[in-house]
C-alpha cells in the first residue's frame, strides 16, 4: 500500500464513517485490506452491491485465503446461503437477497459483524440500502456500517452528503481529494515525467467551433425562455461542453416533464446532437465529422414542424458548408484531407520514443473505442491514405451507422509494430491498476484529455517507485476540448471545498449511528413517512403494546423497486413470497398488481395485463390495479401534446377504456408515488385480517376457472342476475355445464355465491317461465360480443 492509502485504512478500521475519494483516486487497495483483515470464521461481513469488476478482483485476491470469501447471488440455494453464513468470513451479496433475507430471518442481523457498502453517493430515504441499514440497526446494535464514494459531484450537491450520513447511520465522513496533503506527498515523491502538447486548432476547426457554439448558445436561450423557473446557471455554456450535459439536463426537468411542450424537448434533444458534434469534432477525423454533420441534413429538411429551428440557422449552414470544405477536395491533385493537427503531434512524439533503443512499451490512453480503432488505422496506413479510404466508402455507402461497439477493455487491437504499443480506454468499470500492472508502460500517450486516466497514472506510477513513466498530454489549445477538461477539474475543486466547509459545521446528531435506538429513522409507523399528515394514536398505541404490525405479502420481484422499503418503515410488516397472481395481497380477499406508466404501456400493448386482470378476478373478491407514477415526473398519465384528437384503437386511452369495461369489478388507483402508495394500503388494511401465506392462490387455480368455461360463456354467465366478478368463479369451480347450474335448487345456489341475495336472484332467473324480454336477450349476449371486440383489437 502507498502512505494514503494506510491512513485511509486506518480512519475506515477507527470507526463507522463514509470515505469519499476524488476521481481517479482508487479505493480498492483499502478495502482489500480491510476485507482480509475480517477474513476469519469469528465474524460475518457483508459486501453489499458490490461492482462486478470489482467483486472478481477482490475474490480472486482473497481465494488463496485458509477461509475464501463467499459469492452469493439468486443462483445460490437458500440452504447454501445458511450455509454460507454460518462460515462467517466475508461474503458478497445483492440488496435484493439480502432484505429478504433479513425479512425472513434466515439471517438474524445479531449475527452480522458488519456491512460495506459501495457507491454510496446513489443511497437515498427511498433506496433499499436504507432499508437494509434499518433493518440491521434494529437488529444490531454493536455492528459496524462502512460505505466508499468515488463521486465527489455527486455526493456534494444539496444535501446528498446528510442524507447519506443519515441513511447509512454514519456520524462523519472522511476526504481525499487528490490536493490532500498525503497523496500530494505521495505523488510529488514519485512523479511522472510530464510532457504537455498544446496543439494549436486549424482555421477550420476554429470556424466549425464557432458555428457549434452559436447553435449551442441559440438552443439553449430558447430553452431558457421556455422554461423560466430552471436557474439560468444550469444553461450556461460553460456547463453544456461536460460530456454529462445532457442526461443531467433531462434529470433536472423530470420533475415538470409532463407538462413540456414538444418544441421544448426537442431543443432539449437538438442540445444533446450538439453536444455530440463538439466532442466528435475532437476525436473523430474530419471525414467522421462530416459524416456526422450531413446525417442531420436530409433529416432537417424532412422534419420542418418538429422545431429544429438551428438546422434553418445561417450557422448550420456555414457548419454544412466547413464541414464539406474540409473533405470535398480530396480528390483533386495535389489536394489534400485536412490532416488532424494531434495526429501530426504524435507521429512526433513516436519518433521521439524510437530514439529509444530499447524495446519500450508504449500505452494509448483513449476515450473510446472508435478512437482506438482510427489510431491503428493511421499507424498501419498512414494518416492519408486511411482518410482517403473512409472517404471513398462514405461516398459509396453515404451516411454510415456507428462504429462496431466491442469491449472497453486494454488491448493491441491486433497492432504489430516495432514497439510494443498498447491502449488504454477510459472506462471505469474495469480494473484499469490491474491492466497497467499487466502492461507495465514505458510511455503513455494521453490522446483525449481525461481526469480518471491521468489521475490513474499517477496511482501507478506510485505503486513502483523507481520505475520511468513518461507521459505525453496531448490537448487541443483554446478549444471545447480544454475547456472541457478544465471544468471537469473545478468541478471536482469546487465540490471538495463544500464537503470541506460541510464537515466543519455539520453537527451530528444524537444517536446518529442508531446504537442507541433512539435514531428517529428507526420509527415505524405513518409519521415516519414523508407525508405525515394522518392521526399517528394508532402506531402510538401498538408501539407501547408491543403488537405486531399489520401484513402484506410481498412478490419477491419487487424488491427491485422502493415501495417494499416504504411501506415497512410505515408500519407493515412485510412478507417476501413467490406470487404468481399480482404484486401485493393485503388481505386474503384482496389483490393488488402495481405498474409504473412504462410497464402500463408495455403489459397493455402485449397483453399481458389482460391475463394478469383475468387471473386477479377469478381469485379475489377485491381485485385492484395500481398505476403509479414517478415522484421525479409530473402527475399525468400522458403529456396533453400527445394526446390527439381523434381516438384510435391503438391509444393508452382506448386500451384502458376497453380493460375497465371487461373487468367491471376491477378497481383501479392511480397514485402520485410510493409515499402515496402505502398511505393507501394503510387504509385497505384497516379493520381488515391480514392474509395467509398458506392459501395463496396460484395461476393453475385461477386458470381452472377458465379450464371448464370458455372465455365467451364465462363473459355471458357474468350477465346473470347475482353473478359479479367477485362470485363467478364459485360458480365455474362447482358446476362443469351450464345444465347442473340451472339444476341447482335454491339453498345450493346461495352457498355457493356466499350470498342468500345473490342465490335468489339467480335462481329466480333460472327458472322463470316467462321468455326473456328483448332487453334480456340482448344483455345477456352483450358479453360474448365485448370480448370477441376485445380479442380483435389485441390482435
């Protein structure tokens, strides 16, 4: 271990605490260590959601252990998860399994030694993290909790920092950034050789900028006019070249996407296209370049009344007409392909390295595959004759799709030189120490500017002392691509000096790490919910009793989701169980099958939800739909721009207007989010028994129903004075024709519908000597004829 890692190590084994690191700055050295550290049968820690890449390192690192860490996923019984668990030792494991685990008592929380958890910057009050912490906590009062961030960004803004403290049950937090005192030293008593190369922009380059710029400032002026109540910072140019720009533009409008304008969203798409041009003007050769600006042309021109307003713009055209400039004359003599300036910058720094009469290992340090490739391309060719041979197959083919993904992994891309070259892509989920130790580089040529390889270069230049590494920083001089870069670094700066200032003022509170019980988190109940607004008497009650919570059984599928969580933390006790009809069931009589708008949509044009509606209607009295929406996301089913006038058999309106007439005893809810989800299964649950997990119904149950009746008959049996959706099944599970029904005498009848009411009716009805009416007739065949209606559409 290098110093700064020791003492990280040191402040994470001293106490339960959060270490945040900046970009680049790598952990996984300190958590082996503290792992190995616990590796004995006398203690039981749990890797919770641990990274895929990071888990077969760690696990490959301890293997030669006399006591080998545990993998446990879905694959793994649950007698070998017991197993498992009652070895100690350290273990990796999922949130879902575990929270189910821990719901089940297959793993009593006294008998964990502690927990880590990773990415600690995505844990909220709605993440099961949070869940899985509460659950330990109130279990456990002398284990300990350890969490890591690598996203200083993330974690600084608003209140991420307290509300993952909070959640967590962590007093304080620990920084290391890369200006920390004992990495500086580190760093400065090992430093590269650093060779920077500010390449200056050719004249059309810095005119394709300009255009890029202005159509950039234009898209996003309108899209400040548009929607006024964003701070004007978060369109600020200086923002919009973050190569993140766009996705966290549209995760700051979740929140009033439904009520955008289709003009407003497709600035808010033009800005992501834009974006996209700066970076490739960059990377990609200037026959890529302009492939990818005459994409956008015929398309433009064909989509005038989807508001692309900059394609019409006198800088599009100035754009079209450089972008052309630079390619068009290729074929003239003694005419050239405008070469790329950081190409001829490392032809240079190639023949450097070639003085060098030993056979050196050189590393390209790239920022995608794409750009791996066209290196190859051009030391195997040469810069001319590759852009040459693009330029033919684009005039060929016109517009090319994509490069080929592949892997984002080290390697030679089948690259046989004189020197060994190597590249490097920039990619955070691979064990990037792991392939310079493999590669062991000479010299490394940073073609894209990027923090978390330059800063990972360091890193390693560290771990052998002694050993050269020179570096060759290539960057465009004066360009999006420096400005780019510099941003990224005050970011990071700027967002340390918060957590900085945070950490000397932020106070802890009492019993903050819930060892105490007297964390407020721990609470259960309908005040513990962040709509608290309901007479609280009734948990006040049951907590000083002592007395068990009401039930709801749980699919265990839906521990993917957040409502799990919610709903215990207000005061149901949860029961993970294999479900097969719905979701939830929060009383023996009572079904519920939840569907965010996504999965609305999908599970209605499928059909799938009509199945799922048959079986909930012929196993339950009481079948419910949940349609939920996202919190992040404006309460409305569809934005009113996608709404058209005329109804269509095809439309979400039409489909549920068909659903709601075949299963006239469904009851729909439409809720705004989770909170408001287990607010209503509060109220269901009132004065209600809880359900048993005995006599669950199963989709053979539910399909015998429709095993002795067609669908068509049971539509017209449900047209039968006293038969409901909530009875008929009784009726199909006790008569196999309709000729033993009609056969059935009175007392029979109403023991069957559970219902002397019902009985009657019915039993009138079927022996009645008058004919049926014309009105009669008709109701009683309206059923066959809807659901012939129905199947057609689905169809």
């Amino acid at each position: 271990m290098i110093p700064y890692e020791k003492q990280a190590l040191l402040d994470l084994a001293s106490e339960d605490c959060l270490l945040i690191f900046g970009d680049g700055i790598l952990y996984e050295n300190i958590l082996l260590g503290f792992l190995e550290s616990h590796l004995d049968p006398g203690n039981l820690v749990l890797v919770v959601e641990c990274p895929q890449h990071l888990e077969d390192w760690l696990i490959a690192k301890m293997s030669t252990s006399p006591h080998p860490p545990h993998k446990i996923t879905a694959e793994v019984t649950i007698d070998k998860r017991a197993e498992h668990y009652l070895d100690g030792g350290v273990n990796f494991i999922s949130r879902r399994i575990l929270v189910i685990d821990l719901l089940q008592d297959r793993l009593p929380a006294d008998l964990v030694t502690g927990m880590v958890f990773l990415n600690a910057h995505f844990v909220s009050d709605i993440s099961i993290e949070s869940f899985i912490t509460r659950l330990y906590r109130k279990g456990n009062t002398s284990g300990f909790i350890k969490a890591f961030s690598s996203s200083p960004n993330g974690i600084s803004r608003g209140v991420q920092v307290e509300q993952t403290l909070r959640h967590l049950f962590l007093p304080r937090f620990h920084l290391w950034p890369r200006f920390h005192a004992n990495i500086s030293e580190t760093v400065d008593a090992h430093k590269c050789e650093v060779i920077e190369l500010h390449i200056p922009l050719s004249e059309p380059m810095k005119a394709v900028q300009a255009c890029l710029v202005e159509l950039l400032q234009f898209c996003l002026k309108e899209l400040r006019r548009l929607i006024p109540s964003i701070e004007a910072d978060n369109f600020s140019i200086e923002n919009a070249v973050c190569r993140n720009y766009y996705r966290s533009l549209k995760n700051l409008l979740k929140p009033v996407w439904g009520n955008l304008g289709t003009n407003t969203k497709q600035l808010l798409e033009d800005v992501g296209t834009i974006s996209s041009l700066n970076n490739q003007l960059t990377q990609e050769n200037a026959v890529k370049f302009h492939e990818a600006v005459r994409k956008l042309r015929p398309i433009g021109h064909s989509r005038q009344n989807s508001f692309s307003l900059w394609m019409f713009t006198d800088s599009f055209e100035r754009l079209l007409r450089v972008s052309n400039q630079r390619v068009s004359d290729a074929e003239e003599k003694d005419s050239k392909i405008e070469l790329s300036q950081k190409w001829e910058a490392v032809q240079e720094v190639l023949a450097e390295i070639k003085s060098d009469t030993s056979n050196q290992s050189i590393l390209f340090c790239v920022s995608t595959v794409a750009t791996a490739r066209q290196v190859v391309r051009y030391i195997r060719q040469g810069e001319i004759a590759s852009l040459k041979e693009e330029l033919s197959l684009s005039q060929l083919k016109g517009p090319r799709e994509d490069i080929e993904e592949v892997e984002n992994e080290s390697g030679d891309f089948g690259l046989e030189t004189s020197h060994n070259i190597h590249f490097l892509i920039s990619n955070r989920y691979t064990m990037i120490q792991e392939h310079l130790a493999a590669l062991n580089p000479t010299y490394a040529i940073l073609y894209d500017p990027d923090l978390y390889l330059i800063r990972s270069l360091e890193m390693f230049r560290c771990r052998r002392p002694g050993k050269p590494l020179r570096i060759y920083f290539l960057l465009y001089d004066n360009s999006l691509e420096e400005q780019r870069y510099l941003t990224q670094i005050s970011r990071e700066k700027e967002s340390f000096e918060r957590l900085i200032h945070l950490k000397s003022t932020l106070p802890v509170h009492t019993d903050q790490d819930g060892k105490r019980g007297l964390n407020p988190l721990l609470e259960r109940g309908e005040k513990s919910l962040k709509f608290a607004d309901l007479e609280q008497e009734e948990d006040t009650r049951r907590e000083k009793k002592n007395e068990k919570y009401p039930k709801v059984i749980v699919d265990m599928r839906e521990f993917r989701s957040s409502l799990p969580s919610i709903l215990h933390k207000s005061g149901l006790d949860i029961v993970p169980k294999t479900i097969e009809i719905g979701d939830y069931i929060l009383t023996p009589d009572t079904c519920v099958e939840r569907k965010s708008i996504p999965d609305l949509i999908g599970s209605l044009s499928s059909g799938r939800l009509f199945l799922q509606c048959t079986a909930m209607c012929a196993s339950y009295k009481h079948p419910i739909l949940l349609i939920e929406f996202d919190e992040s996301k404006g309460f409305s089913l569809q934005n009113y721009s996608a709404v058209g006038d005329s109804v269509t058999s095809s439309s979400l309106q039409t489909q549920l207007a068909l659903l709601t007439l075949h299963f006239p005893g469904l009851r729909m809810l439409w809720s705004q989010s989770e909170y408001t989800t287990a607010s209503m299964f509060r109220e269901l649950k009132k004065g209600k028994p809880d359900p048993d997990t005995k006599t669950i119904p199963s989709t053979d149950t539910a399909e015998s129903c429709s095993g002795e009746f067609d669908q068509s008959l049971i539509s017209t049996l449900l047209e039968l004075p006293g038969v409901t959706h909530a009875n008929y099944f009784l009726l199909a599970r006790r008569y196999p024709t309709l000729s033993a029904l009609a056969r059935s005498p009175l007392d029979e009848l109403s023991a069957v519908l559970e219902s002397k009411e019902n009985g009657r009716k019915l039993f009138e009805f079927l022996n009645r000597n008058e004919p049926l009416t014309a009105t009669e007739t008709v109701k009683a065949t309206s059923a066959k004829s809807k659901y012939s209606k129905f199947k057609k559409f689905k169809k």
